[in-house]
C-alpha cells in the first residue's frame, strides 16, 4: 500500500506540467481559497465573540423591558447579594448649533458594566485604554461616528433633551453593544442620574429599561427562577448560556450567507475537477491496459492512479489557503465598521477546512471518471478501441448532485437553509440549462444562413451541446449574481427612493407627549410645515382573539408569532386616513357613538385569521381593553403617513397613556429649520426616513461589495470549466485546424472560426446571465416592492461584456495555438 | 509525354528530420514530374516516407533544400497561408482515417471547400456529388452515424466537391475492409476519370497502384521509376 501511495506522489511529480494535472490544481486551488476565505473570516470572528462571551451581556443575567424595573426585583437581588447596575437605552435626537443626528442612547448608573470593560480614547484616532468608570454628571461619552458625522470633538458640546453635555471621551467599546452589524444610530454614553432634566423619558416613550446582574453562578440561577413567574409581559431575561446574543445571530447569518457564496466557487471547481479527470482518464488508458497486461491487478491499477490525484490535495490546499487569508483581509476591509475592531488572529483551522475541503472534491467529483481505469481490459494492448464503457452520466450526475448537497450543508450547518438553498439552486440550474439548450438549438437552426467561418464555430457548440450547456450556465450564473448585486441592489433602492411622491413626508416626529400636541401643531403652522395630521399612538399586545388566549406557538406562519411577540401600535381617531381604504364592513362613523369597535389592517388581518365579528382583547400598560373588528382596511404602508394596524374610536382608548405621532415633508436644504423645534420640545424624536433610508442602503452596498468580491472566485472557477471543456477538445481542435489549412483555409478564416464560436458562446452566456438578472430584478420590484421596473441598459452592456469578454480571452488564448498547427499533421 | 507543362514538378528534393540518432534523411534528391490527367501512384514500404512525399508535393510541409511547383507556383516563396490559398479550390485530398470534421455533417463536410473557394452554387454541387457517391439521403448525418466505407465515400465527395485539377490521396483504402476498400477505389477511379482529374496515389496495395497510368517505389529516400503503363 505505500508502496503505491509514495508511487502516485512520483506520478504525481512526473505529471506536474501536464494540462490536466494543471488543471485540477486551479480548480482546487480557486475552491480552497474561496472557502478558507470565508473561514478565515468566521474564525477570527467565532474568536472575538467567544472570547466576549462573558462580556456579551456586561453580567451575567439581564432582565430588559419597556417599563421601570420594579423596586421588587431590585429588593430580591440584592438579598441575594447580587451586584446590580442600570442601563436605560433609547434613541433621540442631539442637537448642536446648526445640526441635528438620531442617536441611540444609553444612560448607565456607577456600577456598569458588571461583565467586560469600557475603552475608550482621549480624541479621536488616539489610542484606546479600557476604563472603570461611566461618564461624570454633565458629561457623555459619544462614538466617533457621531464626531464624524456631527463634526465635533472632544470638549465640543451637544445638546440632548433640556439638557447640555460636554463631550468628554471617544467611547470605542462597550461589552454590550449587542446588534450592531445592523445598528445605524452611533451610541451617546451617559451618566444615569442626569437622564430626568433631559426630560426624555416619558411614560410613553420607547425606551428599553435594563437591570444587569451579577454574582455567583448557583444565585445568579436561582434568582433567575426566582424571576421568570413574576415578569411582566415585554420582559425578558437573558443569560450568556440560553440567549443567543443579536449580534452573534447576525453575525451567524451572514457568516452562512458568506459561506454559501463562496461555495459556489467550490461546486463550479467540482465541475471542472470532473472534466479535467475524465481527460486524465482517457489519457491513461492505455497506460493502464500494459499494466494489466503486466500482472497489475484492477485494484492497483486504480489506487496508483487514485493516490496520485490525491496527493494533489495538499500543495493545492496550503497555496489555496494563501490566497483564501489574503482575500479575508480584502473582505475585513470591505466590511470595516460593520465588524468588531479589534479581531484576534485566526486559528489553522481553515486551513485543514481546506484540505478536507480539497480531498473531499476530488473524492466527490473526480473519483466517479476514474473508476473506469478500474475496468481497463489488458486486451487493449492489442486492439486500442477497446475502451471501457464511459461511465453513465447519470451516474456523474448522481454523484456530484449527492456531493454539492453534502458540501451546501456542511457549509450552511442548518437543514432548513440547505433544503432552500437546494431547490433554489437546482431551480436555478434547470432555468440556465433550459435557456443554454435552446440558445444552442437556435444557433444550431442559424448555421444553415451564416457563411463557412461562421458554421465551423457554431457547429462547434451545437456539436457539444452537453459541454456547451453546461459552461454557458455556469458562466450565465456567475454573470447573474455580480449583476444582481452590483446593478440591481442599488437600482432597487434608488428606484424605491425615487418612487416616493416628491412632497411625501420625510420626516417622522414620535414621542410627541400629548401635553405638547397643541403647542407643536401651532408651531409647525408657524413654520409653515404642513403635518399628515397628529396622531395619538398607544403601545398594545393583542392578549386574546374571540375571548380565547393568543398562543403565539399555535401559529405556523413566521410573521404572525413575531406580530404576536411585541407590541402593536393601536391609534384612534374617527377620520378614516387619507390613504385608508375600507375594504369590508365600515368605517367607524357609521356608529360614532360605540366605544368598543375597531378597524384592522387587512394584511394583519389576513396574517392573523381575523375576520369582521371577531372580538380582540388589547392589553396596554396592564389594562385589558376589548373591542370587535367592525372594518378591514387597507393601508398604503409606504406613504411615510402614520399609519397603524388597529385604530379605534377615540372613546376606546381616551384612558390610557399615548404618545403623539406625525410625518411632513421638508426640503433637505430646510433642515436647519428643525434645531429650533427640536430645543422647544426634548423630549420629540425626529427620524430623517431619507437619511435612513440611505444609511440602509451604504450597509447593504458595503455587504454586498463583499460578496460581489467573493462572487470573483465564482466567476474565475467558471472560467476554469470553460478551460476544461476547450481542453478537452484541443487535441480534435488540432486536427482540425491542420485539415482545414489542407483544404486550403487560411489562418485568418481559422481565427474567425474560433472567434465566431467564442462569441457565440460567451453571447450566449451574456444573455442567460443578463436576462436572469433583469427576470429578478423585474420580479422583485413589481411583484415585491410594486414599483415599475425601469431596465438599466448599463447592466445589458456590462453582463454582455462580461460574457464576451471572459470567454473570448480564455477561448482564443487556450486555442490561438491550434491555429498553426502544420496541415502535415492531417496525414498522421 | 506531353508538351504541356507538368501540373506538379520535383526538384531535387530533400528532405531529413533530427532524431534521437542524429540527422535522418527520408528523401533524397527526388525529381518528379506529373502531368495533367496522369494518375501515379507511389509505392513503398511503411515508413519508406511516401507521405512524406505526398506532403511535400500538396505543399503540407516544406523540403530541407530542392523545391516543387505546384501549377507553376514555386511553393518555398509562399509562406503557410499562401500555400493554403493556392491548395483552396484547386486541390483535394482524400485521407487513410478520412478526416472528416465530427462537429459537421455530411452535407456540410462537402460544401466545406466549396465555400472556403468561394463557390457560388455550393450547395446544389455538394448534393449532386453526395447524389454521386450514394449518399443522397445521409446529407444529415454525422459521421459517427455513418460507417467507415461511407466516411470515405463523403471524403471522396468531399475532395471532388471543387473540382480539382489535383488529388491527393493517401491510402485511401487502408483502413477498410476488402470488399468495402475495392468498392471505394471504384468509386475514386470512376470519379477521377469524370472529372479529368490528376491523382496522386500513395498506397501499398499492388492492385490499387496497378490501376495507375504510373507506379513510382520509393526506397531508401529515392524514387524509382516504373515503366509506363
């Protein structure tokens, strides 16, 4: 046996500069250095957050709601001799002499944090030391991005709420930061006890109240047990064992997403991996039939020529994962802000995923071709046509369809995403395969029309019509993601922002308090804003349908439990809004006098399996409150009007504690004219939808620049079949050509053979890539987003360009050769 | 002989390669005329360089010194296209594997030097010699659909496609049976005498080459001359 395995390392070493050989190399070495990309970059950041596990939650238990923390909790804990601290987070707006920015919040008591340290730096771009202190009184500390964008610095002051604050230090990390691969408001640290003059917090305002706790680990769960019968709806409790941390789960997610792009790159490679040992093979049957021939057993035969390709697996994998480390540093930059800062080197890892990554394509996609050395009779010896019965295809396609799906769940580790993600993309394979095979076909009915040149290399494709399939979809898909993300993500997004009215609103005001709703509406008159119109919002759960307790467990569809998780926002008023439809029963002014009815949403109304009839029980800050669904209404969402998903007659919810909403439109250059609104009324938070909107739009751009980078590996795997396959051909291309020159074609009349056949080829690539593209692209805006889909004629150049372009280099640089190949050739 | 000038002409042609065991000569100081409408057919062992030969005189390949007219044209002043271009439409060849394109048809692989001559009524010439040479109804097919005999029969039509004053042909039955190999050489002859065509025959069937006007040996790089027929 080690025998045979130091002999496949000496084939190995012998065969290194032939083509196939050659190739499978690259096609390894593109597979390995997409995945360790991505693992690299998963390593480093399971490290961080491993490493911050403790630290994720600043304690070791945190109790989190919408209300004050009740003095009893408080009373238990420390019984129980456990450390406590505060954290009250929200958002608002800070305001300095001409310019305003929407913050999160965060007002901490003495003790924060119980878990993990603060750092923070004396200026920006100065270097950062951890600190055990909060934020002295008339004092916060701020991230840099809110210098940046407000262009402040240390020693500027802000003002928040009622309240003026001396910036004092850059904060760069706090332990629980939790989301913020998504958060877009930079963080305001602030002293507690300063947090009442700011006069911010309101009964109604939405504000997260936290209790952190720290201690032993018996207590800590004992007082967690303690807790969980006496909590009070819209609280929760987390531990660092149980609670999956937001930004891990994010992290998480796009990690699988990351994950699943970059193995495209790696089934791409298993094709060419198939195609290049099926030339392997044919190239060594005869070989193969003098060693039977000799004495060599099947057996043998097989494992020599088995180790040999294995032994490609390690010099492979170690350059792939070269190239994989240095393209994780490209993604860290791609991705910089939107990741922890400080991540540790990673660990080896990645690279024996590599390796493992390497052997298993080549088990998968080249040991199926390579059985059939196995079946070599020594017969041929003397009769060179016996050639062993190629393997079925199905059989090939059996094998790597069963080794992609092994691959897709070890990289996606989630049943559910492999199962979608499977479908999706032998959907997606059927689709590309159907549009190559009648692209093929038309081209095969079009040679009848075109002159010599251009018949010889259409012939060339409809002859292949299996090889030309499969290199069209495969360079058709690559094309088709890099124009997803790199046109139509953005196209989208703008398209969406344009779609908007010129005069709709873009601007929201919330947690109008309803003792300022008249002061407010006077001096927005005095601005000469005109307001969609003020209206009271009260924060509800929907605690029963028809005097039967909601359980949100009951409900299959993924909307309906996150609906029923968190609060709704209920309003009344008995003007039916102005871009509100009754779609069934009526409106409540038909009985104006009837406290009890309500008007539901038809799309929530649809989500839930509500109908008109039914009675809902509300509970709000405590009180349970009912009511029957007389109208369903639809709503138009993206009017950037206050909209709500229950709204009653004002005698249903006159009790109970709301806050004031609106939204106006103000030209951009008009801004300014908010700073005095804003000093006027603290405790109002203003959202710039615009300016968030296109926040949203940067994070996705700055995403997707990072997958459109890993889609690369994609496109240059696709680019190694395109190689496979014309290798394949290469040595009939040959012959060819020199009985062409024999017939009396000059070279120039071979040139345009191939050109023609590279064009076409890559043409046809250009249109499945681009049509497939602009198929998404209109699908999602009209079907999804409603808007008309405007084609971009820049994506049809670039796609087609593209497709052209690749596949005319490869082609004509892997063949210009064969063009001068002597036509003394044809008489051998 | 005839008082026209030979349609192709060798002179002192030479021809050695390297290998291994140093300078080999394949060819040495060869002369040969053929003249319009001769068949000739060279005789040798395997290996005796007959299409070596045959090469050199269809400007395939360039000699080591000595040179051939082909038509009047010198063949060592033309680079690779220009002897391509003077092969184009003047012409054929019909091969011992018949070297038909796999990735065309029938009908195709006859229209090909039809069309790389720029002929005008390519098609219907292609049909009738596909008619010809009993193929009418296979014009679709591919030549892995169609037998060895009927690959050649294509090549044949192929090579009479635009009308050459000139054939080449290089076993053209060696690799098919008796029975088939004599009905293509029937077919080669017949066609050969229709057109008025000069044919070059290399070959090592004593029946095949008895067929010729002339029957040439080459042994030892030299070429000896049979008499007459």
């Amino acid at each position: 046996m080690m025998q045979l395995i130091i002999g496949g390392l000496r084939s190995l070493w012998r065969e290194r500069t032939s083509a196939e050989i050659r190739l499978l190399a690259v096609a390894l070495v593109i597979a390995v250095a997409s995945v360790t990309a991505v693992a690299f970059l998963t390593d480093r950041i399971n490290g961080t957050l491993s490493r911050q596990a403790a630290e994720l939650l600043a304690a070791d238990l945190v109790v989190s709601g919408p209300y004050p923390i009740k003095e009893e909790w408080r009373q238990q804990a420390a019984m129980a001799g456990l450390q406590t601290a505060d954290s009250i987070a929200f958002g608002s707006v800070v305001l300095t002499e001409e310019e305003t920015l929407l913050t999160a919040v965060k007002a901490v008591s003495d003790s924060y944090p119980l878990r993990g340290r603060l750092r923070t730096a004396g200026a920006l771009f100065e270097g950062e030391q951890a600190i055990d202190a909060i934020p002295q009184l008339g004092e916060v500390w701020v991230e840099p991005r809110l210098l940046r964008e407000l262009a402040l610095n240390v020693g500027d002051e802000l003002e928040l709420g009622a309240s003026r604050f001396r910036i004092a230090r850059v904060l760069t990390y706090e332990p629980d930061r939790g989301g913020n691969l998504i958060r877009i408001a930079p963080r305001v640290l602030m002293n507690k006890i300063d947090l009442p003059a700011t006069r911010l917090v309101t009964p109604a305002s939405r504000v997260r109240y936290s209790l952190l706790l720290a201690g032993p680990a018996d207590t800590v769960s004992d007082y967690a047990r303690w807790l969980s019968p006496r909590l009070s709806k819209g609280f929760k409790v987390q531990d660092v064992t149980d609670a999956r941390p937001e930004l891990a789960t994010a992290l998480k997610r796009a990690q699988s997403y990351f994950g699943l792009v970059s193995l495209m790159a790696a089934l791409l490679a298993g094709i060419t991996i198939a195609m290049a040992t099926r030339r392997f093979v044919d190239r060594r049957l005869d070989g193969v039939a003098l060693l039977r021939c000799l004495g060599v057993s099947r057996r043998r035969a097989l494992t020599l020529h088995l180790s040999e390709i294995l032994w490609l697996a390690l010099p492979a994998a170690l350059l792939g994962s070269v190239f994989g480390w240095l393209t994780q540093l490209v993604l860290i930059k791609l991705l910089v802000g939107q990741l922890p800062a400080d991540l540790p080197t990673p660990s080896v890892l990645p690279v024996v995923q590599g390796l493992l990554l390497a052997m298993f394509l080549l088990l998968g996609f080249a040991l199926p071709p390579l059985l059939r050395l196995g079946k070599v009779s020594p017969l041929k010896v003397l009769r060179r046509e016996l050639a062993p019965p190629a393997l079925s295809n199905l059989l090939l396609y059996v094998a790597a369809l069963l080794g992609s799906v092994a691959l897709l769940a070890w990289q996606a580790r989630d049943a559910k995403l492999t199962a979608y993600v499977a479908v999706g993309s032998i959907a997606a394979v059927v689709v590309t395969a159907l549009s190559a095979w009648l692209l093929v076909w038309l081209l095969g009915r079009l040679r009848q029309r075109v002159g010599t040149r251009w018949r010889f290399g259409f012939a060339n494709l409809a002859r292949r019509p299996a090889t030309t399939i499969a290199q069209t979809s495969a360079l058709g898909l690559g094309i088709m993601a890099i124009l997803l993300l790199a046109f139509v993500r953005s196209d989208l997004m703008d398209g969406w922002i344009r779609a908007l009215p010129e005069d709709a609103p873009n601007h929201f005001l919330i947690n109008i308090q309803p003792a300022d709703v008249g002061a407010l509406r006077e001096r927005l008159g005095q601005l000469g804003i005109e307001s969609a119109g003020l209206y009271p919002m009260v924060r509800g759960r929907l605690t029963a349908i028809n005097g039967q307790p909601v359980d949100t467990e009951s409900y299959e569809n993924e909307r309906a439990r996150r609906l029923l998780s968190r609060e709704f926002n209920l309003s009344h008023t008995l003007d039916l809004p102005q871009d509100n439809r009754i779609l069934a029963g009526q409106w409540l002014l038909a009985d104006p006098l009837r406290a009890d009815q309500i008007s539901v949403e038809a799309g929530l109304a649809q989500t839930l399996g509500l109908k008109l009839g039914d009675r809902l029980e509300f509970t709000v800050a405590g009180q349970a409150t009912q009511a029957q669904i007389s109208s369903l209404r639809s709503v138009q969402w993206d009017s950037f009007r206050p909209n709500f998903f229950v709204i009653g007659p004002p005698a249903w919810l006159d009790s109970m504690p709301a806050t004031y909403i609106t939204s106006f439109h103000l030209p951009p250059e008009q801004r300014g004219r908010l700073t005095g609104l804003v000093r006027s009324f603290p405790s109002v938070t203003i959202l710039d939808v615009v300016a968030l909107m296109r926040q949203v739009r940067d994070l996705l751009n700055q995403v997707s620049r990072a997958i459109e980078f890993l889609f690369l590996f994609s496109l240059i795997s696709a680019a190694t079949v395109l190689w496979a396959a014309i290798q394949q051909s290469a040595e009939q291309r040959r012959q060819e050509s020199a009985l062409l020159r024999t017939l009396g074609a000059s070279s120039a009349t071979l040139w345009q053979g191939l050109a023609a056949e590279f064009l076409a080829l890559g043409a046809i690539a250009g249109i499945i890539g681009t049509a497939g593209a602009a198929a998404v692209a209109w699908s999602v805006s009209t079907q999804l987003l409603e808007l008309d889909y405007q084609g971009n004629p820049w994506m049809w150049i670039t796609g087609m360009g593209l497709g052209l372009g690749v596949v005319t280099l490869a082609g004509l640089a892997s063949l210009g050769r064969s063009v001068h190949t002597p036509p003394a050739q044809a008489l051998r | 002989m005839s008082s026209a000038p030979p349609i192709v002409q060798a002179r002192q042609l030479h021809k050695q390669v390297s290998g291994p065991e140093g300078e080999l000569v394949i060819l040495d100081q060869v002369d040969l005329d053929i003249y319009q409408g001769q068949s000739v057919a060279i005789l040798g062992a395997s290996g005796a360089g007959k299409s070596t030969l045959l090469g050199l005189l269809a400007g395939l390949d360039l000699p080591s010194s000595g040179s051939v007219l082909l038509g009047g044209q010198t063949l060592e002043t033309l680079d690779e296209d220009g002897r391509a271009a003077l092969r184009a439409g003047r012409v054929g060849f019909v091969f011992q594997s018949f070297q038909l394109l796999p990735t065309l048809n029938a009908m195709e692989n006859v229209l090909l030097p039809l069309e790389l001559a720029g002929a005008g009524d390519a098609r219907k010439r292609a049909a009738a010699l596909l008619e010809r040479v009993g193929l009418k109804e296979r014009g679709k097919h591919y030549p892995r659909q169609l037998s060895g005999g009927e690959q050649q029969r294509v090549a044949i039509a192929r090579a009479f496609a635009s009308e050459p004053q000139l054939l080449f042909a290089d076993e053209p039955t060696g690799n098919l049976d008796e029975h088939t190999g004599q009905r293509v050489a029937e077919l080669l002859f017949e066609l050969n005498r229709e057109h008025g065509t000069t044919l070059v025959l290399v070959t090592h069937n004593q029946h095949l080459a008895a067929r010729c006007d002339r029957r040439l040996y080459l042994e030892d790089g030299c070429l000896h001359q049979e008499a007459m027929a």
